[in-house]
C-alpha cells in the first residue's frame, strides 16, 4: 500500500483539483443564491472542468495505482458531498415540503389526506409550519403531497435528527441521501465487475458536480430510487429475481418513476435463446433463462416478478390507504401531465404550433397525446427489442426513459439523474452532456430577459438543440440504435 508521501507524489496534480474542488463546492453551497447567474454558471462549469482532471489524472485509466485512485476517488466523492452537509439547498424549494409531510406525520396525520393550505389555518401543532408553510411556495401548498411512502419514511427519519429546526432536517435529509450514494457506489461497482465493465464507470454518476449539487445539495430523493434500482439490478444479474422484485419495489416506493421500466423485463425472463456473453458472463442464467426453459415456464417467472413488484409496493402504500387517499393522489399524479409546463422540448414546439392554429394553449389535448406516444415507445422496446442482458436491459431503460422527458411537460433539472445512471451501464454518453448543460434550465427558471420571470425560451432551445445533437449523433448517425 502506498504511504501518504507516495500518494502525493503520485496523484498530486488529483489532489490539487480535488481541494480546488471543495473550495468550489462551498462556494456553490454556501456563497450562492438562484438569482446569481452568472456565478451559478461559472461555478457550475468550473467544477465540471474540475472533475474531469480529477478524473483524468486518478489513474484510473491507465493500469498503474488503479487501487490508490480508486480509493482516492471514493473518499472525494463522499468529501464533497459532506461539505452540503450544513447548507441549506439553495437551488430548490422542495425541501421544505418534505419536512412538512414528515412533520404531518409525526402528529399523526395523513400527508396524503390534507392540502398545506388547509392545514395552516386549523393546524398549530406542527413545528415552524409558517416557515415551511411559506418556503414550499403556493404551487406546492395547494396540491397534495405526491411522494410515495419511503420517501415518506425519509422525511421522518430526517425529522428526527436533532434539533428541531429547519436545518436540522435537511441535515438528517442530506444523511439517507449521501448513505444511499454510497450505496450505489457500492453496487455499481459490483455490478460493473460482473458485467466485464470498467469499475471505474460508477464515477461518471457518483463523482459528477451534477448528480452532487442536485440530489446532496438539494435534497432530491432520486438518489434514494437510483440506490434501490442499482441494488435490485445487481441481485436480478445474480440470479435472486424475487429480491430483485422486492428491492425494485422499494425504488417504485421512493419515487414512481421505475413502474414505466417494468414492461421492459419481458424478454428477461421469456427469452430462450440467451447470447454468448449471458452464457460465459451470468451466473443468473440457471434463474432467469435456463436451457430448454419454456415459454410457460417463463411467463410464470414474469408473472411472478410483476406479482412481488406489486405487492410489495402495495403493502408500503396500505398504511395510508383509504378511497379519499386514491382520488387525491390519482389526481395530484396527474396534474403533471396536464397542467404543468417547465423545461419541456417537443411538448413546447408542439404548443407553439397550437398556438398558432387555435390562439391558446392546447395543454389539455397535448398532455394526453404525448403520455400515448410514451407508452406506445415503452411497448416497442418491450416487445421488439430482447432485453436479456443488463447493457441491452439499460439501455432499453435510457432510451425509453429519454424519450419519456422528451415528449414530457415538466422536466426539472433532477429527473436525468436516472439517464446518467444508467449510462454507465451503455455506451451512451449523451446523458453526461445533458447533466452539463441543464443549468441552464435554472436561468430559463429565472426568466432571464423577462418582466415576469416566464420562461426565456432561447435558453430551453440552447439547452436542447445541444442535447438533441449529441444524442442524434448517439443513437442514430452512428449507428447504435438497439433494434
């Protein structure tokens, strides 16, 4: 093992971009408000410069000290996370929302049953409710929760940290955060090893400024559902598809964002015929396609992994249950679809162009088109395309999903945490570019050029005509398309 002098000696110029690294996250963290621009884009693209040097010069690439820049990376990408650790996030409201839900809890109350504005006028007993209450904002006061029960559990136990205070929260918050990157950290690796993939993948999700800022520094659980798919990926690769259904539930649980993956598992389980690198690399392949297993024998399987996902999801949402529960949060769901707009690409083109024929926004017809097109996208990669190896599975998984924020609404800068997830997993690479550029999304939030803070739409056109390109050029000029 190499002593500490060595260390220096070898990865100092990583060391040097590693402290320059943190002095810019507390900056970002603690020296930045939304409303600052310019320095939000500076020290945004700063530290992406940054963590490609950290990158470039860790010696993971080349095949001396792979193990000292390795552990080097780990303990960076932990340390920069633990610098948020006191900061109140700066760049999203949402959190106080959470604490708000974990404290309707902690009373005793429903989150699901009561709307903040309600509350706030009958309800005294909940800790610092007038700060929570007029942090969240009023889109957020004026709907039902949408947060699923674990993500309830998160903001409970995240109530429970000393101090009872907002801060105290969003440290307790911040905690289950950073743990569950170190779990995907942890299976990632693992998962990259079984797979013949270079281990050193995982950094492009766990060491990327991005993924840092937005789910540490802002406390968006997306880091919470990517730990539970990683895990129950890693376990379905190992053979144990009935853990595998019960950890993925637990990420439906979290956030609902994994239920549209679910049809894309059909030929894992049905397929017969499965490829050399199943026969030489999988362990799983006695589990999940066994010689001469038969077309019944596997739909039972698929049956099964469906019944375990569902089931165990519905018993994290039976404590809540209740006919008022279904109504108020089968229409909160929905509301995203058809009453939202932020960020969005096709749906703003498409609105431009209802604009134009009947002189008003046509949201309420395009919001139920374009949820069609989705599902007729996740249907042909079901069912066109087999899915029976991790790299082909997630890959099904980025383009069905990339499709699916395409064609969406809404789109916050959060949501694409899953796409460079699964990126590590394909030779897709778009995703990391998207994760540069959607910072830009926050100025189009801030109504750059405008009177009244409405979106500038030539930044949301910058933003993705750079996305479109990078990702035509992926998935089509060179000739990756996995049909």
């Amino acid at each position: 093992m190499l002593g500490l002098a060595n260390i220096y000696k070898y990865k100092k110029a990583t060391l040097i971009y590693i402290l320059i690294s943190c002095i810019v996250y507390l900056w970002f963290a603690y020296n930045l408000e939304r409303t600052e621009a310019l320095k939000l884009i500076l020290l945004y693209c700063i530290l992406f410069i940054l963590g490609y040097q950290i990158l470039k010069t860790s010696g993971l690439y080349t095949s001396t000290s792979l193990s000292t820049g390795f552990r080097i990376l780990v303990i960076a990408s932990i340390a920069f996370r633990l610098l948020f650790l006191f900061a109140t996030p700066n760049l999203s409201q949402d959190f106080y929302r959470f604490i708000w839900d974990g404290q309707m809890l902690l009373e005793g109350f429903n989150p699901y049953l009561y709307k903040p504005d309600n509350v706030i006028h009958w309800n005294t007993s909940i800790p610092l409710a007038q700060e929570l209450y007029k942090g969240m904002g009023t889109l957020s006061a004026s709907h039902f929760t949408n947060y699923p029960p674990l993500s309830q559990l998160c903001f409970v136990i995240g109530n429970l940290f000393p101090g009872n205070s907002v801060l105290s929260s969003v440290i307790g918050m911040r905690l289950i955060i950073i743990a569950a990157d170190i779990g995907t950290l942890y299976f990632g690796k693992k998962l990259l090893e079984a797979l013949k993939l270079p281990s050193n993948r995982i950094f492009w999700y766990i060491l990327n400024p991005f993924i840092i800022i937005e789910l540490t520094g802002n406390l968006h659980f997306e880091g919470v559902m990517i730990f539970f798919l990683v895990w129950s990926f890693y376990l379905l690769h190992k053979g144990y598809w009935k853990w595998a259904a019960v950890v993925f539930a637990c990420s439906v649980s979290v956030k609902l964002i994994p239920l549209m993956f679910l049809p894309l598992f059909f030929w894992w389980f049905t397929s017969t015929t499965p490829s050399n690198q199943n026969r030489s690399q999988r362990k799983w392949i006695s589990y999940a396609e066994p010689k001469g297993l038969s077309a019944f024998a596997g739909m039972t399987k698929l049956i099964g992994f469906y019944s375990i996902v569902g089931v165990t999801t519905l018993v994290f949402f039976l404590p809540f249950f209740s006919t008022e529960f279904v109504t108020n949060y089968s229409k909160t769901v929905g509301l995203w679809f058809n009453n939202f707009e932020f960020n969005a690409s096709i749906y703003y083109a498409l609105r431009a162009i209802g604009y134009a024929i009947t002189g008003y926004n046509e949201i309420g017809i395009i919001g139920k088109i374009l949820p069609i097109i989705t599902v007729l996208t996740i249907l042909g990669f079901s069912f066109f395309k087999k899915n029976n190896s991790i790299p082909k599975l997630s890959t099904s998984i980025l383009l069905v999903f990339t499709i699916y924020l395409f064609l969406s609404t809404t789109v916050h800068p959060w949501y694409i945490a899953t796409l460079v997830l699964f990126c590590v997993f394909t030779n897709y690479k778009f995703p990391l570019v998207w994760s540069l550029v959607i910072v830009l999304s926050y100025l189009a939030y801030l109504g750059i050029g405008t009177a009244d803070k409405v979106e500038n739409l030539w930044i949301i056109t910058t933003e993705y005509l750079i996305v479109f390109s990078v990702f035509t050029w992926e998935v089509f000029l060179k000739k990756r398309l996995p049909f």
